[in-house]
C-alpha cells in the first residue's frame, strides 16, 4: 500500500507491518506482561464521547497554541522514541524535519541513534530533549550542557523506567540489538529485503549520544552500559537538581498520580506528561486519559498536562483536551509512519492527524482550542446536564 492510501494511522501501522521484519515491528508495537495497559492506552477513548453544538460560526479554525513557552501550530508534539534507525534508515532526523515541518516539538532520546547537535542543525526547531537522571550524574549534566548549548527549548525527564518492563513479545521475536541474522530472525528479514539491505550498509548501531562515554564497544555494549546507568536510588531531591541544573521549562514524564503532580509543582517542573510509557512498564497501570481529570483538579492550573499514550485518531486529542489537557504526544503514531516511509511516511501521519482534529474540532463547533469545555465529554453512561 502506498502512502496516499493511507488514510489514517491504523493504515500506516498495516504498511509499517508490511515493512519491518517482525522482531522490529513487534518492538513498535508490544507493550509489558499481558499488554493490558498497552489495549487500554486507546481503548479508554471509547469510555468518553464528545457533545457538540450546532449553528455556531466555524468558517476558519485555529489549532495554534503555546507549550513550553513555545508557539506550536496544533497541540500534538512527537515523544521521544529509542533507536529510530531500528525502523528506517533516515532514522530521527528524518522525524525531526517532519516535525519541523509540522509546526510542532520534537523530542530527541537519550536512546536515540543521532547526536544533539545534529538534531539542532535541521533548524530551529521547536526542539526538546529526553534525559534520565543516571547513575553518572557528571553524563547527566553534559546531556544538559549539551542541549543548552544547542539551543534546545525544553527539557524532558523520564521517571518510570528504574528497571525495563517485561516485555515478553520482544523475546518471542527473537528481537536484540543491534539487529542481527539468527534462524529465529532469518527469515523475516530475508521477507524484507529493503530494511536488511540498508542495515548491511550501516550495521553500526549507535547510541551516539552516550559512545563517546564508553568507547567504541558496540550496540550491546552501549546498551548494557545505559541500561546498568538507570538508577534505582532517584528521588524528588534529584528531580530538583535537576530543575535547577536546566532552568527552563521542565517536563516530568510518566507521573500518573495527583500526589505525584503535586510534588511536580513542588520542586519546580512545570509540565508533566501522563504516560505509562506506551504501555512498555507497569502492566496494569491506568490509560492516561484516565488520569487527566483527577490531576487537573488537584494542581489546578499549575502545570501544563501533556496525554501521552494511545493518540490514535483527533477525537482522542480533544477528548483529551476537553478533559483538561493542554496537548497530546504521540510515539508510535509516528513510528509506524517512519516505518512505513521515512519522512514522507512521518508527515503523512501528522498530517492525516491534523486533519483529524481541525475537522473535529469543527464539527463540535468551536473554532479555536480555546473555546473546548468540559461540557463536551462525558463518559458513555453520563448525559450533560
């Protein structure tokens, strides 16, 4: 199927399916333990409908807004996602340059297989870089040096990944990394002979953010080197340093919890992302949509709230929004359009997506993000008073 007769995002994921070999697909697409969690992430979009109303002016519609302190076009932005070469050989420029293009964030990796400063070079972005809080905090403060200097806009700690989910499907697959010929992966990568040439030609995997801390040990060994990074001890007190260390706009990305926004507001970040991290972590953990409301009346309006977790169509964004959200973040609505056609495959995703919501959004008839209220969602078995 070509990109033109993609038409929405599950029609990108049939194409991505179509082009990786099953160990790369299934590392997009898998989640933890019995991926309840993962189905949840988008199922929990059905609980919620949307009450339009009608004879209103909607002659033009206006999706901009601000986000960490940025002007966007649309309030979705691209999260961050490990080792997007795994899934095309133009890797995460080419999803940078879509962004871009977009008029919307970008969010480099730690995990990710290009430099920040190469990232920076695609243009001025809006950029905003993934960090964890390490073990070596002396690698922690150069990621921050580093973006700093590349004119990076906005920060993004990781909190719920201490130790890796169980995520079963990956050892099914027989999925390592780097990606490389075995008899359980033979013949899936033979069936795609594209993906395999571009990895013959490039089989140097990299975590090019972090080589030059270890030396030129291999994927693997990089791997093993960040995994044994990830820091069990982080605390609250980290988290603040860290605040302090950046000193500018500052996301917390997985917090589910009113308790855990609170102590956001508390040491100073002024964003959070409510996320279970696709689904990858914490089986059982609550779709993120889930969570909005509880959360935005706890804090009020004092952090920007990012849904990050199962944004398949634009319903799912207002929805989101209407509950008190202030953007959405998508990871593998974009990974299945990389997949499926490098940046080509990455702004068709984001462009049937945008569509998707400025028809929608017209169709609820408001003309601007703004003019959304909690009026127009309910849950299924509630009716508007």
């Amino acid at each position: 199927m070509s990109l033109s007769r993609c038409h929405n995002i599950a029609d990108l994921r049939r194409v991505a399916q179509s082009r990786l070999p099953a160990p790369m697909f299934h590392y997009i697409d898998g989640g933890s333990d019995d991926e309840w969690s993962l189905r949840r992430n988008t199922t929990a979009f059905e609980d919620y409908q949307l009450w339009p109303n009608y004879l209103r002016d909607i002659s033009s519609i206006d999706l901009s807004t601000t986000l960490f302190g940025q002007p966007i076009k649309w309030p979705v932005f691209l999260a961050p996602t490990g080792m997007s070469r795994l899934f095309h050989h133009e890797a995460e420029p080419a999803v940078a340059r879509a962004a871009q293009k977009s008029g919307t964030f970008y969010t480099l990796s730690t995990m990710g297989t290009t430099r920040i400063e190469d990232i920076a070079a695609q243009g001025p972005g809006p950029w905003m870089f993934q960090i964890y809080i390490l073990k070596d905090r002396a690698l922690t403060a150069e990621f921050v040096a580093r973006c700093k200097a590349a004119k990076f806009q906005s920060l993004c700690l990781t909190v719920d990944t201490a130790l890796a989910g169980n995520r079963e499907r990956d050892r099914r697959t027989g999925m390592v990394l780097p990606p490389r010929f075995s008899l359980r992966s033979f013949a899936s990568f033979a069936a795609h002979p594209r993906w395999a040439y571009h990895l013959l030609r490039n089989p140097n995997f990299q975590l090019a953010n972090v080589v030059h801390r270890v030396g030129d040990l291999g994927t693997v060994s990089l791997i093993d080197y960040v995994n044994g990074q990830f820091d069990r001890t982080v605390t609250w007190d980290d988290v603040a340093w860290l605040v302090e260390q950046w000193g500018g706009p500052f996301v917390l990305k997985g917090l589910q919890t009113p308790a855990d926004a609170k102590r956001a507001v508390d040491v100073g970040a002024t964003a959070i992302m409510i996320s279970n991290h696709g689904g990858r972590q914490l089986d059982a953990a609550p779709a993120p949509v889930d969570c909005i409301a509880p959360i935005r009346d706890a804090i009020g309006n004092r952090l920007e709230l990012i849904v990050d977790g199962g944004i398949r169509r634009g319903t799912h964004v207002l929805k989101a929004l209407a509950l008190g959200a202030d953007a959405c973040s998508i990871g593998r609505a974009y990974l299945y359009g990389l997949a499926a056609g490098g940046q080509a495959g990455v702004e068709r995703a984001l462009t049937l997506l945008r569509a998707e919501v400025e028809r929608s959004l017209a169709l609820l008839g408001c003309r601007r993000l703004d003019e959304l209220r909690p009026e127009h969602v309910t849950r299924v078995a509630a009716r508007p008073s």
